[in-house]
C-alpha cells in the first residue's frame, strides 16, 4: 500500500511561512505583496481557480486585486489593461486566468505580461531562464510537483523519470527540473508507441495527460513513486478525478498523490511563493 503524499498539507505549512514572514516584510518596506488576477468570462473552471487563489491570497495576508471582465472584452483593452498593471509600482504580480476567449491570443498576453511580474512563469524570458539554469520565475505547477516529491524524501537523482504530458505548461518545464536534479527523464505523449513498456520502467511517474483514470495499474512499476497532476471529470461519476486510476495503483506504487489535495493546493502555494519572490525584486 502506497504512502498518500498531502499536497494540501505541504500547501498549508508554506502558506503558514509567508504568513510568519509578512509582518517583518511589511516593516521593511512599507507594503505588501500585491497580485493581481485577471479573469474574462464565466467558465466555471476558472471562476474556481480564481477564487482559490484570492482566497489563498487572504491566509497568506498579501493584497489582492481580481479583475473582472465580460467574455466580449478586446484583445487592445486586455493589453492595455495588462500595461497599466505592469506601470503601477504597487502591483508584484500579474497573472491572467487561462484559457482566454478565441479571440484573444494567449501568447500575446502572455508575452505582454512583464516578465519580473509574471507569477505564472509563463513568459518567454522566465522560460529561457529555466533552460538556461538562470535566475527567473518558475511555473507554479511544475515548481509544486518537484517539492511534492522532496518533501516526501523521494530521491530523484540516478532514477528514472516518466512524464506522460508535453504541454509548455506541465510536461516540458517539470522534466526540466527533474532533469536538472540528476533523474533520467523520458517525455511520453499521444504518440508515444506501446506506452506501458516506457511508464512501467519509471521509477517515478508524472502524469499529466489530462485524461480521467487514464494511468492504469499495468503501466505502473512496483513500488514506483506515482505524481497525478491531472483535473477531471470522472465520466461515470461526475467527480473529481485524476488521471490515474487511484484505486488500482494505489496498492502497487510507494508513494502517491490523490486528486484533489495533491497537486493542485501545492500550485497555488508556490504562486503565493512566486508573488513574494516578485515582491522582491521590486523592494529590494
């Protein structure tokens, strides 16, 4: 039976350390860290997510600011609403909720986001920074799962490593990381032949696929450690779901993270982690 790693735990012990360290910031220089958070349109989803992290925003007691605008907003207004924030002095961080409308780019948003501002660690200069092994902002989930991992006393260099997901979001930083701490990483995705025979090598495994229960007991090695970043919908139960199939895997693997109160919780502290960090570099 696999050791059950509390993201959510994890996430509430770094949020508690921001909070213990404000009052000394505060003092310091004069103010608080500030995010700003903008959000277009009602897709549920994103309405939750934003709400997660305002909320995270009043435990850790920084300042938050979330904007909201109809789905009809310009791509020109979202632009100039994100230069006003990048001008203002008293705003760290800025982040905007993807996914935008179709008819908005996303990475000019992106892009258009100062990049000593982007908590997200989306911008192109913080991705070459992480390619390059440079000082910048890293991405708040592939940041997350690398401490999930730590934390829970897995060791990571000289093991093999199996990501299942590409994405510029999760896949390719979080390999990144694990491969500038020594493992052996394979990428797998859609077209990755005879999956099983690749992930069941994995010492540890990465999911990040985006499929409900898609990692099934027979692509997992015994006693590997088991990282499910997947949010779903069980198709059955309507529930919330990973992309592994807990139930079975479980039993086979040593360590592993549920959905939810796995991933999820440790992304949002590390953007609490990010907006400090941004705050910094503005005071200092």
């Amino acid at each position: 039976m696999a050791q059950v790693i509390s993201g959510k735990d994890l996430a509430a012990s770094i949020k508690a350390g921001l909070r213990e360290e404000l009052p000394q910031l505060e003092a310091k220089y004069g103010r608080k860290p500030h995010l700003a958070v903008i959000l277009v349109g009602e897709d549920p989803g994103s309405v939750s997510y934003v709400k997660g992290k305002g909320k995270a925003c009043e435990e850790v007691g920084i300042n938050n600011t979330t904007i909201r605008k109809d789905v009809s907003i310009t791509e020109a207004e979202l632009l100039e609403m994100i230069d006003n924030l990048n001008n203002d002095p008293l705003v760290d961080g800025i982040l905007v909720q993807l996914p935008l409308p179709k008819h908005i780019d996303s990475d000019k948003v992106i892009n258009a986001i100062r990049p000593d501002k982007d908590v997200d660690g989306f911008h192109p200069m913080n991705v070459a920074s992480l390619y390059l092994k440079q000082p910048g902002i890293l991405p708040c989930t592939p940041k997350g799962i690398v401490r999930v991992i730590e934390h829970a006393g897995i060791e990571i260099a000289g093991k093999n490593v199996c990501v299942i997901g590409r994405s510029n979001i999760v896949g390719m930083p979080v390999s990144k990381l694990l491969l500038d701490k020594n493992a052996t990483v394979t990428i797998a995705h859609s077209r990755t032949k005879d999956l099983a025979s690749i992930t069941s090598q994995a010492d540890i495994l990465v999911a990040a696929v985006g499929r409900p229960l898609f990692v099934k007991a027979e692509m997992v090695k015994e006693g590997a450690a088991v990282i499910d970043v997947g949010v779903n919908r069980n198709p059955e139960t309507n529930k919330l779901c990973g992309d592994v199939d807990f139930i079975n895997v479980e039993p086979k693997a040593s360590y592993i993270t549920k959905v939810p109160g796995g991933i999820g919780p440790m992304t949002i502290a590390c953007l609490m982690e990010n907006t400090f960090e941004c705050f910094l570099k503005h005071v200092k």
